[in-house]
C-alpha cells in the first residue's frame, strides 16, 4: 500500500550509474535505477521493493514512469550519450512495451537509438517464442537491446544463438574474484569472445577497484560500470559530470578512490 501511494504522489527517484569505455575512458552512457526515499524507513532498496512491485502488477506503472522520466532526461544529455533502463520480465508479459516505449521517445524527443533496454533470461525462459517476438518489436522501433546479468541463468548461449542482441552485460560476481587464482578470468574472456564473434559490446558490472579495471581492459572487455568510476547519482549531478567529462576524462572521475559498497538497483 505504501508503495502504490509512493507510485501515485510522485515519490520515487531515478538515479543514473555512468558507464565508461575501456579503451579510452570516455562516458558511453548512463543506467537509469529507481531509488525510494521513505520518509520513516530511510532509502529503502530496489531489491526490497521491486519484487514487491512485480508481484502486486504495480511494476507496470513504476516502469512506464522511469522509463518515460529517464528518457526526458537523457533528452537533455550530449547525443553521444546513451540511456540504458531495466525492463521487468511482468512489462514483457503485458503486451504493450513497445508502445509504451514509442510513446516515452516521442514525448521526449530522445532518439531511438540512444536508447538501450536490459533485460534478463527471466525475460525469455517462460514463453521465449512469446519474448523474442517483442524484441524484435522493439528491434523494429530502432531501440538497443542488452542481455543483463549475462552467464546467471540457464539458456545463456541458446538465447544469443537466437536473438542479436547489442550487448552483454557481465555480472558483478565474476568481476569481484577476476584477478584471484582460479577466479573468474577465464569465464570473462570467453565471454568477450563469444560477444565480439556475434559483433556485440561487453560492459563489466560492479568495478571496484584498479585491477579489475585493468584486467577486464586487457581482455578486451568494451566498457566497466561500478564505483571505481562513478556512483549512481541524481540527475542533476550526472549532468554536471557529462558536463565535466566533455571538458576531460579525468576531469570527471570522482569515483577513483572510493571504495563503497553499491546498492542493488534495478529499474
């Protein structure tokens, strides 16, 4: 109930998390996530209420709102800056996505191709027939598609022999041990093979730290989302990063020496 007058007064936030390309540290885009500000609980997490907003069909209003509010945001960024928003396998479900993304285009005037829409394998494994019919929907509309949390699920490498998408998104739990004995580099790099070979873009969620950067540079990994380079921030902040950054990469590098554990956040 909480949530659903939240929804209705307008009490939610859209957040957005830079992504940064590895070969020459420029911002290539921005990842919209909704933050909820209690006035009794504090900064309640996606991961306690999206599931909550899924499972009531709320998740339908809460995404047609974030999506529509990052795309008038973005709208207002430099052109070469992409948006990229978290689609809810329920907004897949419900039929009408792709109307509801022409609609946010138009009202903004944001062009198609800036935008970029995550989804995960939740999104294909109940009815895949049904799913990749809707993304090539959106295909169609001129939008960017990204596989999110890639190598978590269970149909990874059928779901790209079947789709094109534009790009995978490695998940944080193989960059957290990537430069341990034994870690996860070997999985990273054939990921990036596998993308490269199918002409998609890689991103590296959840970089902390150097190394990690590096490593994932030197395997040919295409861009990095964590803190080492930036928190998620409010938009009135990203704006004045992108600004920054057009004056000078390491103009616009205030999460170098952080070390703070992220929130987990989905749109």
């Amino acid at each position: 109930m909480d949530l659903r007058q939240t929804i209705n007064d307008g009490g939610l936030e859209v957040y957005y998390q830079p992504c940064l390309g590895l070969q020459d540290n420029r911002i290539t885009g921005c990842e919209a996530l909704v933050r909820w500000r209690h006035p009794q609980r504090g900064m309640i997490s996606p991961a306690e209420f999206i599931p909550i907003a899924e499972d009531t069909g709320l998740i339908n209003q809460l995404g047609e709102w974030v999506l529509t509010t990052a795309c008038m945001e973005a709208a207002t960024w430099p052109d070469d800056i992409r948006l990229a928003v978290n689609v809810s396998p329920v907004q897949f479900r419900s039929g009408t996505l792709a109307l509801k993304v022409i609609a946010a285009l138009a009202a903004s005037g944001l062009a198609a191709s800036r935008l970029e829409l995550e989804i995960t394998e939740a999104v294909l494994i109940r009815d895949d027939d049904a799913a990749l019919a809707v993304l090539h929907q959106l295909r169609a509309i001129g939008v960017r598609i990204a596989l999110d949390d890639f190598g978590t699920g269970y149909s990874s490498l059928s779901y790209l022999q079947r789709f094109p998408f534009d790009k995978i998104k490695i998940d944080r739990c193989f960059v957290t041990d990537i430069g341990a004995p034994e870690g996860s580099a070997s999985i990273v790099e054939a990921v990036v093979n596998i993308a490269a070979a199918r002409r998609m873009t890689t991103t590296a969620e959840g970089v902390e730290t150097e190394a990690q950067r590096d490593l994932l540079r030197a395997l040919g990994c295409s861009e990095m989302q964590g803190y080492l380079f930036s928190a998620p921030k409010p938009a009135a902040d990203v704006r004045r990063l992108l600004l920054a950054h057009r004056q000078g990469p390491e103009a616009a590098s205030p999460g170098r020496s952080r070390k703070r554990k992220p929130v987990a956040g989905t749109a």
